[in-house]
C-alpha cells in the first residue's frame, strides 16, 4: 500500500479489531470508498506478527515493525499486496 491514512487510537478499552473498524468508518467518510489493508504494530498481535493475519469486517489487518504502537497505516492493497 502506498497511499493510505495514518490513524492514532490509543484506547485501552477496545480490541484490535474496533479500532480498525473506527479507523475504517472515518477512511470511508473522507475519502468515499471503504478500505480493505490495515498495518499495525507488532505488538497488536501479542508481539508475534509473524504469518498472522486478522480480519474486521472486510479489512485484513497485518503486523509491520515500522507501523508505532496506537498506530493504523489504513487504506486499499496494491495489487501484490491482494495476491498474499
């Protein structure tokens, strides 16, 4: 993904997954599409993001060391990015 919005949810009280529903929600408001690639940090995935993929609604979420804590790198897969 090379465009995409950088979202900031730091609230302890919700899961990884209605985050990324939150993050999403606000994507598909601005931009007028609904957003199908999330990156996190490691860390939401217990810091073992190796081979896992996690899903909230249609978006996949996926580990990346260079994504910081609290923070969601959200919008649509690139072509290679869909075929993985």
């Amino acid at each position: 993904m090379e465009t995409g919005m950088l979202w900031f949810d730091d609230d302890q009280t919700a899961d990884i997954e209605e985050k990324v529903l939150r993050a999403a929600a606000h994507y598909t408001r601005k931009y007028d599409q609904s957003p199908n690639l999330c990156f996190v940090h490691l860390s939401a995935f217990n810091g073992n993001g190796k081979y896992l993929v996690k899903k909230a609604g249609g978006v996949n979420i996926r580990p990346s060391r260079s994504i910081l804590p609290d923070h969601f790198w959200i919008g649509m897969a690139d072509r290679e990015e869909e075929l993985r």
